[in-house]
C-alpha cells in the first residue's frame, strides 16, 4: 500500500506489513468481533489494521471454546490481528508460539492497558508496567517466541499522576524488539474520563524514536486522528470509542488521509441499513438471528444518538429479537433525517476513578519480581 501523493502523511509499518492510511481499529471487548470488523474494513476499501477481541492467553493455550470462536477471521481479513492479554511470562510464551505453529494470525498486540479493577487489583492490564521486570520478561518470550510474526503493544500513561510509567516501558519495549507502541494518553485512574493528555504521545514519540508510536484516545471524527498526527508526530492512530455506533469513521479516514476530504454525513435511512446488515452479520457469525439480534442491541444507543428517535422507540429498539422486528421499528422512524448537530463526540464509558486498585504492596518496589494470579486473566478489555 502506498500513500496518496498529495498526501503530507506517511504509511505506517510494522513488521512486514505496510498500512495507508495509518489506522488501527482498537480491540474492544463484545464489539471488535468478527462481524464489526467486516463492517469497518467494507467501509474502509480493506485499509488499516482490524484487531481482534482482546484474548487471554491462558484461555487460548487451553482451547477454550469462545476463545477459539472469537480468533477466527474471514478469509478477506489481511493482515490477521490478535491482541493477546497476559500476566505469565510462560504462558504468554505458549501462546505467541500456538500462534505461530498454527498460523492463525499475522501480528500479535500486547494488552498493557486494561484499567478495569477487578484486573488492576490483581496486578493485571494497566498496573503491569510499573513491575517493570515481570513486563520485560512478559515481552521477552513474546517477541522470542513470536518468529517472523511483529510484536506491539498498547499500554497507558501511568497507573495515576504519581505513577507514570509510559516513558521508561517504552524504552523497555524497544530494548525487547517490539515493533511498534500504541499510547492511550490517560492514566489508569483516569479510566475514560476527562481529556486524553496528547503531549503524552508526542514526548513517547521523542523517546523512542527507533519504532513507530501510535496515538490513541479521543479521536472521534477523521479531523481529530489527523490533527493527533500533525500536533504530536505520531506514526499512525488507534481508534476506539470513537467508532461505536460508526464503523463509517474508517472510510472518512481514508479520505481524509489521502486527500483531506471531509466526510460524507449519513442521513438515518443510510445508518439504519447500517444496523441491520450489522444485526444480521451478528446473526451469521453467531448461527443464530435471535442471538444475533440480541448481541446487537448493545449497538442501538450508539448508532441512535442524536437522531430523532424517542425513548419509547428507543427501548423497542433495544429489545427486539429478530431482523423483522429491528427492521419494522427503523421504518416507523424518519428515515430522511439528516445528520444531526450533536452526534459526534464522546460514545461508550466516560467516567473516570477516585483510584486505582492494585494489590497489597505494589506500588512498595517498580523492580522487584512478582508472581500475579492466573485469575487476573478476565474476560474483559479496554486500554
């Protein structure tokens, strides 16, 4: 993939693979599934990286079954990506190398991240970098088992303002061969609240300037991620929240990298199909309409926002059970709604946290070797 010649950006590489535009859809528990990907990845022409729900690696070496379900790309999806969460070195080593063996990606992200409690509280996600001997050697044996494969990571600025971390894991990523860094620029007591610190990305830019950095948080339109990269020097943007309830996002970053096009607003009729092709691809993957439906309905308030809908409609909306039913409910509404004014911005959670839950001495010794629990490998995600 080449860049557009009038474009002032570059293609962003990692590995073997190159992206134009330099977008990556972040991975999301219950939303980055295979069918949402196919969404982004229509409405992009195929451009950019589409990582896969976070996976626990003790889950994947194990087999588990929805584990195995939600590693499994269409054959269209180039290159594969699979965002691995791990708080054993060993373990973590194990399924780098079923990876591999198995082919079943093309790159591998790490999840240093997570600022859910129940996972900092035991040492996992977000709280992982300030041990910064258990993340090198949790790096060491994924870079060492990874072979051809490229190895990135995603982490936070810091577990709070006290304990900033991103500056020296970065080096230590670098000194272990990952091949790229993504940086949420909020802290993990920050959660999703208030306003990601962007000269956070740029001073991690300056630091490792060997790999490419990429910035991610608050990038809710294509001006933002292009703003981000021209403000901070990022490689290339990761986008998160920023795409519930818009898959479309991908394809006004193409144009907007390429050639600074402004996007296209859809009116309700073309967001509508939007959410039954989504419905009915949720149907597909999980062999079941109802199902299908169901998983769907976490997508209603995001798709909906700022259009005339109702919260009558809006509750029918969010319990129906079948394509029918979601399809007859949107023809009632006004389909010729134009884009409405307060439909951007902020989507899924914004609160931030008082404080950060961590285990009973963590903070004591940044180097000193620990042992976290298996049970804070958690079906969750976020970074």
């Amino acid at each position: 993939m080449t860049n557009d010649a009038a474009s002032p950006y570059a293609p962003l590489s990692i590995g073997p693979h190159t992206l134009w535009p330099p977008v990556v859809l972040a991975p999301m528990a219950g939303i980055t599934n295979a069918p949402f990907r196919t969404l982004c990845r229509e409405f992009s022409g195929g451009k950019g990286i589409f990582v896969s729900e976070m996976i626990t690696t003790r889950a994947l070496v194990e087999r588990d079954a929805k584990t195995m379900r939600l590693i499994h790309f269409d054959a269209s999806e180039k290159p594969r990506s699979i965002q691995l969460y791990g708080v054993d070195p060993v373990t973590v080593g194990r399924a780098v190398r079923m990876i591999v063996d198995e082919d079943l990606a093309d790159h591998i992200d790490l999840n240093f991240g997570c600022p859910v409690p129940k996972v900092t509280r035991k040492g996992g996600g977000a709280a992982m970098p300030y041990k910064r001997n258990l993340m090198r050697a949790i790096l060491r044996e994924a870079v060492g088992n990874a072979g051809a494969l490229p190895v990135t990571m995603k982490m936070r600025k810091g577990i709070d303002d006290d304990h900033m971390t991103y500056l020296e894991a970065g080096r230590i990523a670098v000194e272990e061969g990952v091949t790229a860094i993504a940086l949420h620029g909020r802290t993990a007591a920050q959660h999703y609240g208030g306003t990601a610190d962007w000269d956070s990305i740029a001073r991690l830019k300056e630091s490792v300037p060997e790999i490419p950095v990429l910035g991610n948080g608050d990038i809710w339109s294509a001006e933002d991620a292009v703003r981000m990269v021209r403000e901070t020097g990022c490689d290339g943007v990761v986008v998160g929240r920023g795409c519930l309830g818009r898959p479309w996002l991908f394809g006004d970053l193409v144009a907007a990298f390429e050639h600074g096009g402004a996007p296209t607003a859809p009116t309700f009729r073309e967001v509508a199909a939007v959410m039954v092709r989504h419905a009915r691809l949720l149907g597909e993957w999980l062999e079941s309409e109802e199902r299908g439906v169901i998983d769907f309905r976490k997508h209603v308030a995001w798709y909906t926002k700022g259009f005339s809908v109702g919260s009558d409609m809006r509750k029918k909306l969010a319990i129906a059970s079948s394509l029918d039913e979601l399809d007859a409910l949107l023809s009632e509404l006004d389909l010729d709604q134009p884009w409405p004014v307060g439909a951007d911005g902020p989507r899924g959670r914004t609160s931030g946290r008082d404080r950060v839950v961590l285990p009973e001495g963590w903070l004591d010794d940044p180097y000193a070797c620990v042992a976290v629990s298996a049970d804070a490998e958690l079906d969750t995600s976020g970074g």
